[in-house]
C-alpha cells in the first residue's frame, strides 16, 4: 500500500519516496523550554507521533530528531526574570517535557539535541553562508542572512516578493510575514541577554532561532532528508528561514516533504501562551483527566482541520475508551473452542481499512471508524455465542496492531476481572460440562463455588459461557 502526504511545499497530496528505501528521516520542530508546553503544543507533538508510528506501521526504520531550544529571546528574558542561570531555569521545563511525553505516550525520537550543545556547528553554518555570500554582518554586530541572495526565499509560505521592503533587518526570532526582511543569524550580545552568550568569529553573541534547526537537522540527518514537520504557525518565518540557510549552505535540496498540522483552538482561538487560553498537560490531570484520553482527543481529528477542544471531548474519550476496555476484557474471558473462522475475514477487512486511512495522509477518523466497526462485531458475535476463543484471539491482536499507531488502546492492562485464574477457568469448564450432561445439582454446586471464589459465570447462547468478578 503506497503512503501520501500533503506536502505544503508543493500544496499537494504525494507519494511517499523516502531518500533510502525502508528509512525515514523526520526532524520535527520540538519545544522552547521557557515554560510548561500546553496542549495546543502537544496537538503537534502528538500529529508527529502518529505520522512516526504510521511509518513504522508501514515498516520504514524512523529516525526521528526533534529539537530543544533552550536559547532564545523567551527563555533568556524569563530566566533572568525568575533570577536563575539560563541551564538551570531550562532545565526544569526539558524534564517536565519528557514526563509529558511519557504520559501522552508519544515514542520517543532518537535524538533531542539542546541548541545550547550545538553552537560550535550553529557557528560553521554561519560560517559557511558568509564564505559563500549569503550572509553579512551589519553595523549592529549581528550577522544577517541576505534574502535577495537566496533565488527562491519564499517558496514554502509563498511569500509576494514583489511587495517586499528592500534593507529590512529583523533580528527578533519571531515575526510576521508583513515583515519580510533579512533575519539574524548571529545576534550581537547585548544588556538584555545578561550571561548568555558565546564566542564567535563576529563578536560575543548568541544564534538566533531559525539557524539551530538548519543546522542541528543537518547535523544528524544529513544535508538531505525525507520529511519535516512543525504547526502551520511554524512556517513562516521559522520554516522559510531554515529552507534558505540550509540549501543555501549546501547548493542541494534539503527536505522533500514538509507537513504541518493545524492548531488546537479554544472558542475559535488559536490556543496559546500569549492568549492565555491554553491548559497544560498537569491542569488537565489536576482535574482528573488521563494521558490517554487527551491523546485520544488530540489524535482524533485530522492533522490538516483545526480541532476546537473542549472538556466534553475529554469526557466522550473516557467512555469511548471504556467500552473498548469492556470489549477487551470481554474477549479474555472468552473460553469457547473453534478455529477462529468467524472473525477472519472481519479481522482483514478491519486491518485493510485501517492501513488504508491511515496510508491516505494519515487520515485516523476512518482508521478508528475501522476499529469501531470491529468492535460492534465482536460484541455481536459474543452475545450470539458464537466467538472462539481463537477468534477472541484474533480481534485482541488486531486491536494490538492498530495501537502500534493510536497508543490509546489497552489491550493487556490488568482492569480486574480481565484474567481468570486457571482454577477459576476449570471450575467453569467442569460446570458447563455437567450442565451439557443435564447434571444441574452438579453444576449449581460449581456455580456456587465459583461465587465463593468470587466469580459470576453467565451463561449464553450455543452452550457457551462468560466468566466476570463479582
Ligand atoms: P513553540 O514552543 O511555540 O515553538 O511551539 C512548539 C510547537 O507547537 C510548534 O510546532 C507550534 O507550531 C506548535 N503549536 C503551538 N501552538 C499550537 C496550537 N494551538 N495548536 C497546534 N500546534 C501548536
Ligand atoms: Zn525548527
């Protein structure tokens, strides 16, 4: 099955072709560790999880590098306002990142570079762009990337360069595409920065934003690689900037597909720091609220439409996810014999669905439409008493599979009632052969005990039967 991606450079849904076949590489734009990420941020992190376990699903080696920008104009302006030295003030919010991760259940990538480990290689970028004429240093001390030098600067957020203001610097990390103009590279040390800043061949002074990523991604990927992905809000000026560092660095082509999710919005805001609108993975836990119900959430919509989030998705996740709880624990109890006929041909059609979905630009509604419909069978077949636990088993394993992408699904947790002990199964076995055998004194004798070890049996259609804890 051929995998598409919309690719915002060409505005178009593509083919998959990585680099080398069976491999992928994805940098993917990580956090700026000046603060708790919320939600809106983890809407990205969580599309990129899906896209990295769909590549696995569809069997490419990932190698995934996500960024930590631990220097910048935000995390050095709030250090110096909690009065702590920049590592440390960071520190903090790097370790609370992983701990969301963990609790959102996103894979991790293969490598986290910190843009303070990186400046010796953020320096020979620089280096290089001067040599080769795109960059000058102006009488401000910073160093400037010159777009007029760059043929194509524009081409991903497809900026008018008509109408574009000759001389412009800017030298903040952040602006608007309004502001079109040469961006720093380099930025020259002043009062503001305090102790932060390093030694370079123009001055003391420190990187700016965009020129980490460039050269961070080329550092362990290579001067060429497969995808690149970030929010929308990330494309310009951040993504625009990195495409015209990079490939004016190296004279190549630097990323084939880019692909950017759409924002988490709040009662039609975008939700965000600046806003104030935002919740943080810890608020929503503080309220009760699980890892795997926001992930579900998240995840839910496609990666391309803005998703307004509300409290009562969250509360629709949790019984959503219930009822494949019940489902699964259901099915372990699940004794009857058979060869598993009865769910083959669902168990494939539920698999080629769901890899369909997920394959046409990762489009996870139909994919858990699949998993839905699954379900519905399942339930259906057991109620009739016509489930094997072959067949059982072949529905948990599909279940499994689909996880291997949606991470929402736990099939194997322990719930309670879900594992019978091999005694308590026996009891049962034995009661339904005394009842095939018409010895109902026999098999009310088992009931009973197996109501003192404290399991209900219930029986159901074709002779068949359901174990549950009391
Ligand atoms: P930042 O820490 O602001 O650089 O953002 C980290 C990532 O989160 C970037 O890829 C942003 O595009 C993304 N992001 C920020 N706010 C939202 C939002 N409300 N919805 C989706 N993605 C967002
Ligand atoms: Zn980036």
């Amino acid at each position: 099955m051929e995998l598409r991606f919309f690719n915002t450079l060409e505005r178009r849904l593509m083919p998959f072709e990585s680099l080398t076949p069976g491999a992928a590489k994805m940098y993917t734009c990580g956090p700026t560790v000046y603060n708790f990420a919320h939600i809106g941020n983890f809407r990205a992190y969580v599309f990129e999880d899906i896209l990295r376990r769909t590549l696995e699903y569809f069997g490419y080696a990932v190698t995934q590098v996500m960024n930590l920008t631990d220097v910048d104009d935000k995390t050095i302006r709030d250090s110096r306002a909690a009065g702590l030295p920049l590592r440390e003030f960071t520190a903090k919010y790097k370790e609370a990142f992983f701990s969301d991760i963990r609790t959102l259940k996103i894979e991790p990538a293969e490598v986290y570079p910190a843009a303070t480990d990186h400046i010796p290689e953020m320096i020979a970028l620089i280096r290089t762009l001067m040599d080769r004429g795109f960059a000058y240093q102006a009488a401000d001390k910073c160093v400037y990337f010159s777009i007029d030098k760059c043929r194509d600067y524009g081409k991903l957020a497809r900026i008018d360069r008509e109408n574009q203001r000759d001389g412009v610097r800017i030298s903040t990390d952040e602006y608007a595409k309004d502001a079109v103009g040469d961006f720093a590279l380099w930025k020259a040390w002043d009062e503001a920065d305090g102790d932060v800043f390093w030694e370079s061949p123009w001055g003391r002074g420190r990187p700016g934003w965009h020129i980490e990523c460039s050269a961070m991604s080329m550092k362990y990927l290579g001067e060429s690689f497969d995808i690149h992905t970030g929010g929308v809000d990330n494309m310009f000026p951040h993504h625009e900037d990195e495409i015209a560092q990079s490939e004016s660095a190296t004279g190549k082509k630097w990323v084939n597909y880019w692909l950017h999710c759409e924002h988490l919005m709040v009662d039609g805001m975008k939700m965000s720091k600046s806003l104030g609108n935002f919740y943080t993975l810890r608020d929503l836990a503080a309220k009760g609220w699980r890892g795997r119900e926001i992930r579900w959430v998240l995840a839910g919509a496609h990666y391309r439409k803005k998703l307004n989030f509300t409290l009562d998705a969250l509360a629709q996740a949790r019984e959503t996810l219930g009822r494949f709880d019940a489902l699964f624990d259901r099915l372990r109890g699940i004794a009857a014999a058979g060869d598993g006929a009865e769910t083959a041909a669902l168990v494939a059609g539920a698999r080629d669905a769901f890899a369909a979905a997920l394959a046409d630009d990762l489009n996870v509604a139909p994919a858990l439409a699949a998993a839905f419909e699954l379900s519905r069978h399942a339930n259906r077949l057991a109620d009739e008493g016509r489930l094997s636990r072959a067949g059982a088993d072949a529905v948990l394993a599909c279940f499994r599979d689909f996880d291997r992408v949606i991470g929402c699904f736990e099939v194997d947790a322990e719930r309670g009632a879900e594992t019978f002990p091999a005694e308590v199964v026996a009891l049962a076995e034995a009661r339904a052969e005394a009842r095939k055998a018409k010895n109902f004194a026999e098999s009310d004798r088992l009931r009973d005990e197996l109501t003192k070890l404290g399991f209900a049996v219930k029986d159901i259609p074709g002779g068949k039967w359901e174990l549950k804890k009391l």
